[in-house]
C-alpha cells in the first residue's frame, strides 16, 4: 500500500494594507445584504486573514467580549 504524505505550504502572507483593502472591498456587498461589520471585528479578521491569530484564539476573545468568563 502506498502512504501519501501530505506536505503543509507556507501561507501566502498579505501585508496588513493589502489585507484591509480586501475587507474594505466587501463592505458593499455586506451593505447591500444589511449587514455590517465593526471596526472591532474588521481588526479581528485582518489578523486572521493574515495569520496573526487563529481561529481558535479570536473565539475566545469574542466570547470574553461577550461576557462569557472563559479560563
């Protein structure tokens, strides 16, 4: 049998500029369907786009904002 090695490719790093302009190209369409989005969660996603945070770690800080007491 044969083994397939699965090999991790570096992530394409944007820098933070190239990051916020791609937000910003969707805050029309988020408008157009009613919705929009905090500066706040704008600086979260530009950090987890770009690689700065993780999923898990920008969970765990909108529940602490959200009240929830995590350890």
């Amino acid at each position: 049998m044969g083994c397939a090695v699965l090999v991790a490719m570096p992530a394409l790093r944007k820098t933070e500029a190239e990051t916020r302009a791609a937000v910003a190209q969707m805050e029309p369409i988020m408008a157009i369907e009613g919705r929009q989005m905090s500066d706040r969660d704008k600086d979260l996603l530009v950090d987890l786009i770009r690689g700065v945070i993780t999923v898990g770690e920008v969970a765990v800080i909108i529940a602490r904002e959200a009240g929830y007491e995590l350890d």
